[in-house]
C-alpha cells in the first residue's frame, strides 16, 4: 500500500511540471552531446530546458537464440524516470532512476551477475532453474552555470541488485555498486575542455548456498576459467564469496561549437582492481583490468535537418591472476582461541586473460520544425571482437562479428509516432580450442555456446506510440502508451521474440 501511494503520489509530481511532448523531447535529446559524456560540469553546455519522462514497462522475452548462462524466456517489470532541471540562479541538474524487476528461466551455471568477459572465479549449478532479478540504479548529477568561464560539476551514480535462484541449489547474489565523479570545464570562445575523474566500489556477494530437498547428489562448481571448472557433491554447504572491485578512471574531452552546432571528442582511461575473498578471507585469484575509450559526437543545422553522428571505440585488457593457498590455524596459549587464515604458496601470473574490442558508428538525419522533431531516418555499425585465454595448459575462446542496422521514425499526426529497425549480424570469428575438451563445463557451456557465436542472424523492431493529454489534479499532462516488439532470427533455427507495453508521461 505505502508502495502505491509513493508511486501515486511521485506521478503527481510530475504531472504537475510536465508541459513538453514526444516530438519536443526527441528534437532535445538529439541536439545534446555532452550529457554523453562523463562531464557533470558540462551540463549547461547542452541544452538546458527543463524536461523529464517517467515510464511504467512490462515484456517478455522468449526463444533459443541465447547462451547457456543466460536465461530465457524472461518476463520483466520496469519504472524509469529521468529528468533535466535549473535549480535556482546556478545550478543545472539531472536525475535518473530505474526500478528493473523480472525473473528469468533456464540459466545454468552461473550464480553471479556478470558470467562473460569477466572475473573468471564465479560459480553456479549445472541444473537449469529460474532465477529473480530485481535492481534500483539511481543516478544524480549537478553543474554550476558559467563562473568566469569556468564550471563545475559532480555525479553520483548508485545501484543495488538481487539475484536469487529459485531451485536447488538455491544462492542470492547481492549487489552493491556505487561510482563518484567530480568535474570541471574550462570555456574559451568556442573551445571548451573538460576534465572528469571518477572513484566506483562495486561488491557482489554470495553469502550462503541452500537447498529445499536433501539430495546428497546435488554438485556446485567452481570455476577457474575457461573449460576449468571443480565440481563437489554437495559443496555447496560451505560455500561463501565476494567479489569486491575499485576502479579508478579519468576522462578528458574536447568541445568546439560551431555557426550551425557543436561537436565534442572525449578519451579516457579506466583501471580496475577485483579482490574475490572466500571463508577466512580465502583468494582463489585476483582480476585486474584497463580500458580505453574514445568517443566523438557530432550535431549540426542544416535549414530544417538536424545531423547527429556519433563514434565510439574502447579496448578492455584484463587478466586474472590464479593463487595457490593452504589453509592455516594458529591457537592462543592464553585464550585458547584458535584463528583460521590462508597464506599463498605459489601465484600463477596472468593465467586468464580477457581482450574486448568494440566499435560503433551511427548517424541520424532529424526532420525537425522549430524545436519538434517530426521523422528521422539513420544507420549504424558496430563491431566487436573478444578473446577469452587460459595459459598453461593453453585454452582459446574467440568470437566477433559486424552488426549493421537501419532505422526510421515518424510522425503521423500530433499524437502518434511510429519507429522502426531493421538489420542483420554476421558472424567474422568464431573459434575455440580446449586443452581439455571432456570436463563438464567444456561440453556443457562451451562447446554449446559456439552455436550461438557462429550463428548470423537479422532482425526487426517496430514500436508505435500514441500520446494525448490527460488532466490530473487541475493540471493536463501529455501521457503516452507504447506497444513495441522485436524478432531476431539466426542460423541453426534459432530465435528471440521480445513484446513488451509502457505507459508514461513526458514533464
């Protein structure tokens, strides 16, 4: 009950500010280029109308095109809500919340949030079963006005997230997540340049693994890397682990604005460190990792076209390294208490090794009028390439391939907005090679996933929306409801068929 009149009671809220329609929102969101950025300073520098939606959403998701730690199908619940606001003489703000709750079937062996390109010390069940999801992620940003050319800004962004399987072996993996970024911007005629820093703890954790049923046969296992994964009949009983990650990055980025636009260039760097600690602070590895990114985002007028083109390539370089520890246990002649701790007796340097690469390109052409946006038509292209390594003995994982999409939008009427996407996935790379090709998670993960890397595939989305005003509380509102679906079919007779429904209002 207190949940429904929070809810009720927030939509009121913004009710009572809401002014702005779809084809005003878009036309906005289109001209920002900064916002994509980590720069909370360069808020102002965008535009700086007050401006917000607030979203309910139902899908579900269905079909065989997905990976074994995956789950599909999966039916999923979702409130989000974002808004851009001045705040007094010199202040611009932006905030975002999303409630995401959902429950998933058929995910096997993975218990923990993140199963690729990842810490590889997880663990999981063999046995499929359905796992709960439910995830809060705030976001609060604040950027002074212009100050002797000068402006400054902070970020905070927040997430919690539970994962709960629902069959035995039944884990609950928690998520605590939070990231912290101070910022400046410096504005020199039509130059600007920003600086932005950023501190983010992530920990997940697993405190205990339970079962319903009493069957001595039940295995955990844990996992090592690649096809390396220990399973123990009924390991389960003792098992405890936390992932707990610090990451420190840095950002600089470039603005130039233009007679007809702006455009803005930003290049960063990010270092992470992931401890993973079991009973009595026990460390099977450590997981370190370094990315970098480089992002571009162009927006011109051109009479009543609106260009936007955007460019963004990053490299992630990772590794684990593997230790061996032993157990020890020390008593206290005087109080007799007797104290458990590891110590390391050999390190394996490096032993697993991640390397991402991804690149994407898009552009939009936007049909605007005044500031409303009335059609768009685009195209984008993206790339990737991983490669997943496990040393001594030496085992491969490999997969890539180039996605080309085509996309349009318009408006019919006031009211109604339809947008559509179509595309296709092939397939470049897709090799794997197994020192040990017969142990349980090669021939049940590994193996069985290559179908899905191999596979090309083109797919499809449509989404209507129709809007009308609704008056609540003496104020009339712009409320919108949006059907929307999408098909994905590859190779090897497999899919995924996604339907979903949302109900909202832009304020």
């Amino acid at each position: 009950m207190m949940n429904r009149r929070l809810t009720l009671s927030l939509l009121a809220l913004l009710a009572a500010y809401s002014q702005a329609q779809e084809n005003n929102y878009r036309y906005a969101d289109a001209t920002q280029a900064w916002r994509l950025t980590n720069n909370a300073a360069a808020l102002g520098l965008d535009s700086t109308e007050n401006r917000g939606y607030a979203l309910f959403n139902a899908d579900h998701q269905s079909g065989d095109y997905k990976r074994v730690q995956e789950g599909l199908p999966t039916n999923q619940l979702r409130f989000k809500t974002e808004r851009y606001q001045t705040i007094g003489k010199y202040l611009h703000g932006y905030g975002r919340f999303d409630f995401d709750y959902g429950r998933e079937k058929n995910r096997a062996w993975c218990d923990v949030m993140r199963p690729y390109d990842a810490n590889p010390y997880m663990a999981g069940s063999a046995i499929k079963g359905k796992y709960d999801f439910q995830d809060f992620d705030f976001t609060a940003a604040l950027g002074t006005v212009d100050l002797n050319n000068w402006r400054y800004g902070l970020r905070l962004d927040y997430k919690v997230g539970d994962l709960s399987r629902l069959r035995d072996p039944r884990s609950r993996s928690q998520l605590l997540d939070y990231k912290l970024s101070p910022s400046v911007v410096h504005t020199m005629g039509r130059h600007t340049v920003g600086l932005s820093a950023s501190y983010q703890r992530r920990k997940e954790k697993i405190t205990g693994v339970t079962t319903v049923q009493q069957d001595p046969t039940l295995k955990y296992y844990l996992m090592t890397g690649m096809e390396h994964a220990e399973g123990t009949t009924g390991g389960y009983s003792s098992f405890a682990r936390e992932w707990v990650d610090h990451t420190f990055a840095a950002e600089i980025s470039y603005g130039y604005r233009h007679a007809d636009g702006h455009s803005v260039v930003a290049a960063s760097i990010a270092r992470d460190n992931e401890y993973v600690y079991g009973q009595y602070k026990y460390e099977p590895g450590r997981f370190t990792g370094f990315t970098y990114a480089l992002d571009a985002h162009h927006r011109s007028k051109e009479g009543r076209l609106l260009h936007q083109l955007d460019l963004h390539v990053s490299y992630r370089q990772a590794y684990a390294d593997e230790y061996r520890q032993k157990l020890q246990q020390e008593k206290d002649a005087k109080t007799g208490f007797t104290s458990f701790y590891y110590t390391n007796l050999m390190t394996f340097k490096k032993r697993y090794q991640v390397n991402c690469f991804e690149a994407n390109m898009r552009y939009r052409a936007h049909l605007t009028s005044q500031k409303d946006e009335k059609a768009y038509f685009g195209a984008s292209i993206s790339l990737n390439d991983n490669e997943n390594k496990y040393l001594l003995p030496t085992s491969r994982l490999s997969h890539g391939g180039t996605l080309l999409l085509t996309e349009g939008g318009t408006a019919i009427g006031k009211r109604l907005w339809i947008d559509a996407e179509v595309g296709g996935f092939l397939s470049q790379e897709a090799a794997l090679s197994l020192a040990d090709p017969d142990t349980d998670y090669a021939q049940q993960v590994l193996l069985t996933d290559m179908n899905y890397y191999r596979a090309n595939y083109w797919t499809g989305k449509v989404a209507v929306s129709y809007q009308f005003p609704l008056t609540l509380k003496g104020q009339t509102s712009w409320w919108f409801v949006r059907a929307y679906g999408s098909y994905v079919r590859a190779n090897g007779q497999m899919d995924c068929r996604c339907i979903g429904l949302s109900i909202g209002l832009y304020n």
